[in-house]
C-alpha cells in the first residue's frame, strides 16, 4: 500500500475533526472550502486523493465533482465523501467514480482506512 503524500479535504469547517486528523498520519493535508479554492489547489498540487464533506449541498458537491474531473487528466483521482455522524442527514452524489470512491467517517479505524487506501491508491 501506498500512503496518500497530498491530501485535499473539502469542508466548510474551519478545523478538521480529531478523528480526520489522526487519519491522516503524515500526509500533506490541504483544505478548501469552496470549489474556486478545490481548483486552485488541484491547479497548484499533486493531489493523490480528494476528501469532500457530505455537509455540502448536494448541488456544491456536484461541482466540486466536477472540478475534480476537469483536472483528472490520466485518470480520475480517487475521492472519498466523509459522513459527519452527528447530523440527523447526509446528501452527496451516488457515483461509482470509476472504483475511485469510498466513504470514511468518524468510527473509520485504521485498519479500514488502510484498506480505503489499499483498494483506491
């Protein structure tokens, strides 16, 4: 397995939870908020995985879906949605993003998180 160098988290929140975080171990972790800001960071860096937060509507997440695919120019880079547990709701697009996708969550462990990377990277 290789472990993700760049990582850009998509959230509307200005920290990440502990949870992410500890996650994450020594990966770069970039964050954007909007999709101007997802496309500068894709522009700027070599990013091996995208991380968008399900407190977007779903309308947002479509563009930022979007801009990940405009700047995927080999292949699509692979995208996780990360379910915020405590909301009564979550909403993102269901794709397959061509076996790209998975989900994450606060009770994701590290053996599955490792696993997420194992089959995405």
């Amino acid at each position: 397995m290789s472990a993700p160098q760049v990582i850009i988290v998509v959230d509307p929140n200005p920290a990440l939870p502990s949870w992410q975080t500890q996650l994450y171990g020594s990966a770069t972790v970039l964050r954007a908020s909007s999709e101007f800001e997802l496309r500068q960071l894709l522009n700027q860096h070599s990013a091996s995985l995208v991380i968008i937060s399900t407190q977007f509507q779903p309308s947002k997440c479509l563009a930022f879906l979007t801009a990940l695919k405009d700047a995927s120019v080999a292949h699509l880079l692979p995208l996780l949605f990360s379910l915020d547990l405590t909301e009564a709701h979550a909403s993102f697009p269901l794709t397959n993003w061509g076996g790209k996708f998975g989900l994450i969550h606060s009770q994701t462990n590290q053996a599955e998180w490792s696993a997420l990377l194992n089959r995405l990277l």
